[in-house]
C-alpha cells in the first residue's frame, strides 16, 4: 500500500483506517496467506510439515 500510494506515506496523509483495511483483506486472502498465528508452537508445526511437502 505504501508503494502505491507513495505521495500520500511522502506527506503522512495515509490515515489508520487504511492500514487496518489491507492488514484485514491481507489476513483473509488465502491464495497469498499460509499461516497466520501468534503461538510459536504452530509455526513450528507448520514448518515441519511444510518440509515434507
């Protein structure tokens, strides 16, 4: 977002509203997104089954 809207990150007008838009449509977008989670333990769990694939 921030690349596309360069002028706007140049002056600070990008308002927080923006940023929280793209982290939800980010977050829901399967195709792009693998894992999302806070716990450590799922990361790892992840990893090694991504490994194996």
């Amino acid at each position: 977002m921030e690349k596309k809207f360069k002028w706007k990150k140049l002056f600070g007008t990008i308002h927080p509203d923006e940023y929280l838009v793209v982290e939800h449509n980010t977050m829901y977008d399967f195709k792009n997104t693998l894992l999302y989670t806070t716990n450590l333990e799922d990361v790892i769990e992840f990893l090694e089954q991504k490994k194996w694939d």
